[in-house]
C-alpha cells in the first residue's frame, strides 16, 4: 500500500513535489486513501506525475536486468532552463508492506544512481538497511543476507534493490516485488487499446478456467450490449493454466496487435448470438474492459493502479463505478488504491446522490506560466466543507488549475484569416 510518492526534477514537475495518500479527516480508518483523482488544464502536468511513476517502477524493474552495461540512465528531467538538466533527478515512496512503513528512493543523473536508500520503521521506529552514495554501500544491521554480492552485482547505472531481486535477497525481494507490481495503464489510443484486448483476452480466458466468468460479468455489468468475449476459432492460445491457481501469475507475453485483434465479442439479439470482431467494437467498450479487468487484477493483489486520463471513451457513470470498487473496504480488502489523472468536473460532484470524491482524494496541477514548472497540491489546502459544491468552484477557478482563457482569444484568431466579406487573408 502506497503511503506516499516523491518526485523531482522529472518532465515538467522541476522542484520536488509529493502526492501523499494519508487520509486527512478521519473519514476512514485505512492508513492511506483507496482513490486519488489529480485535475488540471491541458498541458498543465498531470500525465507527467503518472509517467514519473511509471519511470520509478520502470526503473525498479528494469535496471538491472535491462538497463545495458554502460548505457546512460533514460531519465527526462526538466528542460526549461540550464541547470535542472545537469541535475540528478529523484523519485521515492513510502508504502506499507505486512504492518510495516518502507521509505524507499534513488537519485539518478544521466550516467549513473547518484543516490539509493532504504530504511525500515517497525513499530515507528527507524531502521536503516541501506544507503548507497554512487557506488559506496552502507548497510545497517537489519539487512541480513548475501548484501556485499549484491554490491558486486550492481552497476553504476543500475539500482541496489534490482540487483538484489536479481539475487533473490530475503529481504530486498519483497520490497522489489511490490513496487514493480504496480499496474499503469495509458490513454485510449490505438497502441493501448490494442494492448488492452490482448491483456483482456488472456485474463478472461484465466478467469474462465478458474471457474470465474470475469469478462462476461465486466462488460455485462457495463450496459455495454456485449455478453462475453473469446479467442476467435483456430487461434492458437499462449498461455497455459496457473499451477497455483492464482490470476495473478499469469504474466502475458510477446502479446501484439495479431492477438488483440483475434478477440471476438459476443452479442445477444433476438435470442441470437452474434460473435463481432474486435476492430468493430467501439473504443469506449475496449476501455472499459481494460479498464475494469486490470482494477480487479490490481485489488485481488493489493497493488495500486495508475490510470492518465480515465475519462478517455468512458462515461462518467462508468468512471465513478470503477471507483467505487477501490473504495468499499468488502471489495477491496488487500487496500488496493487507484490514482488517476482526468479533466472529468463531474467527478467532483454527486452522480446518484452519492459523493464521488471525498475532500482528501482529490489533487489539482498547475504550471507557472513564467516558469514552466508544474505544482501538485491537495484541495485540502482550501480547507473544504463537507459537502461543498466542489465542481463548481472548481470551474469558478476558487482552486487554479483550470485554463485561463482570454475571453476572445478564439475569435481573434479567426479574424486573422478572414477578411471583412469573408474572404481568406493570405499569410
């Protein structure tokens, strides 16, 4: 469970900023919020706090394992002036693991980990088990283990914590395993919807030998007029069944557009069947499946799910169920959370009389004009009344991070073209 996320010097997100997930007015007795919503305008730097997690996972993953010897570290920091470029950037997390807080984090510039640490705290308490300064290691007496061949297994380019994963260290693995576990998931272009079938085809196949008719119950439960989903006759599956019995050692792989498209969705019309190929469903009912087949993968492991822009091809109605899922403790028992980026106003609102967001789920972008810097902040910095019309002061802008528009700037712009009779202006 997710604590909290840092990050600085990444994209458009220059100074450090943090999003945190502490409940704030006792609300609800979990450690940290389930949902974290995160507004803002176009442009504003939204989709940058979701790619600097998807960058920290990535690394934490990958470092080791695919980072090339030698290679550059494939970092993005901030480009709009001459220092942050030349400066390390750095990312980190507080998540809880079996009753205990980890702090986790790494520093990287753009040939090497400039800084790595991680520290314990059982029963509130601190304990270090290690901090790295490029590659000099100091390790606490709570990192037991084959620490110092880990050490030897490491790279300058390449994270301490991936290394021991590598080497399957007692305690380094665990940690490893829940920060890479997380899922992210992009917007609604062709490149993920293509993925999205493939992942839901596998997943729902899984399902469905497991006794559990999980895509047929998503999309029917959507309204969505499709009933079920299956691999298209005489092709070939890629997967075998879970020896465990567990959906989520299922790991797709080599999964491509060809598998996607081999999808069929199942419609009823008139007690008839009809099985429709997947390039002529619509792209809201793709989302949707991707959508709400990873949230149940996300909270049968307990890992949290990051979605930019969810309101892509989704209806709000359908926006606010999937939350609705994290949200209920019964549902969601392993603290499962999702944190998701959308320019969806309604959001803020009530939709069947009931509040969609509580105060301390909802996060505002905003970039300095002057600077090109963006800012995270909470609306928890207003100091919200329960039950505020939250959307409309959002909209009013009594929060920022909405455009600001000059009032004619559009129609200005027409007339540039245009001439008095209507008449096109050459340039």
């Amino acid at each position: 469970m997710l604590l909290s996320f840092r990050v600085a010097n990444h994209g458009s997100l220059r100074e450090p900023q943090e999003l945190n997930f502490a409940p704030t007015y006792g609300e609800d007795d979990r450690p940290a919020v389930p949902v974290v919503a995160i507004f803002g305008a176009n442009a504003s730097g939204k989709s940058t706090v979701v790619d600097a997690f998807e960058y920290f996972r990535r690394a934490v993953r990958d470092s080791q394992a695919r980072w090339l010897p030698g290679a550059p570290v494939p970092r993005r920091p901030f480009l709009l002036d001459h220092e942050s470029r030349h400066e390390p950037s750095s990312y980190g997390v507080d998540l809880l693991l079996e009753g205990v807080r980890y702090v986790y984090g790494f520093s990287v510039t753009d040939t090497e980990v400039a800084e790595e640490w991680l520290y314990a705290y059982p029963k509130g308490r601190k304990r270090v088990l290690f901090e790295r300064d490029r590659m000099a290691m100091t390790y606490g007496a709570t990192l037991t283990g084959e620490r110092v061949a880990v050490e030897r297994l490491m790279r300058p380019n390449s994270l301490y914590v991936s290394a021991g994963a590598q080497s399957s260290h007692g305690q380094l693995t665990p940690v490893w395993e829940a920060m890479k576990g997380s899922f992210v998931v992009g917007d609604g272009s062709r490149q993920a919807l293509a993925e999205a079938g493939a992942v839901a085809t596998v997943m729902y196949e899984t399902f469905a030998q497991l006794g559990l008719p999980l895509g047929a119950d998503v999309l029917a439960a959507a309204d969505l007029g499709v009933h079920g989903i299956r691999r298209a006759a005489g092709v070939n599956k890629r997967f075998k069944a879970p020896q465990s019995g567990r959906p989520d050692d299922y790991v797709p792989k080599g999964l491509t557009d060809a598998a996607a498209q081999s999808m069929e969705f199942i419609h009823r019309v008139g007690g008839d069947e009809f099985a429709l190929p997947a390039d002529v469903e619509s792209a809201g009912t793709k989302t949707w499946l991707h959508m709400a087949t990873t949230a149940v993968m996300a909270i049968l492991n307990g890992t949290s799910m990051w979605v930019d822009e969810i309101d892509v091809s989704l209806h709000p109605l359908l926006t606010a169920k999937l939350l609705t899922l994290f949200r209920n403790p019964e549902l969601n028992p392993l603290g499962a959370q999702l944190v998701f980026t959308t320019h969806d106003a309604s959001l803020l609102g009530t939709m069947l009389g009931d509040q969609v967001l509580r105060r301390d789920q909802v996060w505002f972008v905003e970039k300095d004009a002057g600077t090109g810097a963006s800012t995270l902040y909470p609306l928890t910095d207003f100091k919200p009344r329960k039950g505020e019309n939250f959307e409309r002061r959002y909209l009013a802008g009594s929060y920022g991070a909405v455009p600001l528009l000059p009032e004619t700037a559009f129609e200005d712009m027409l007339k540039k073209y245009w001439g008095a009779h209507g008449e096109v202006v050459s340039a």
